[in-house]
C-alpha cells in the first residue's frame, strides 16, 4: 500500500527545506515555537499554526 499522501497545497516542510532554513528559523517567522512547527509537520495539528499558513 502506498502511503504517499496528497494535497493541493505545499506543505511547509517542503517549503522550509527548498529555503534552506531549519525548523526554528522558518517556523520563528511566523510566530510559531518550533516544537509547534515540528508537530505541525508531522501531522500532529495540536496547535494553531495551520490558520496561519493558510491566511
């Protein structure tokens, strides 16, 4: 079974690595902890940072 997943948009991972920086760079740009950032990608979306990727 593959367990590639889907989306119509880009995820933040991809985005952050194709800037080159690392989680505490990226996610501190948009007020977000790192460790909320790292359960953001991961998928664990606990906290809000996902309203503010979208806006």
């Amino acid at each position: 079974m593959n367990s590639t997943k889907t989306t119509d948009k880009s995820e933040p991972r991809d985005i952050r690595r194709k800037l080159g920086l690392n989680q505490q760079q990226f996610w501190s740009k948009i007020g977000v902890t790192q460790s909320g950032g790292s359960r953001y990608e991961s998928g664990q979306r606990r906290h809000g940072c996902h309203r503010i990727l979208e806006e």
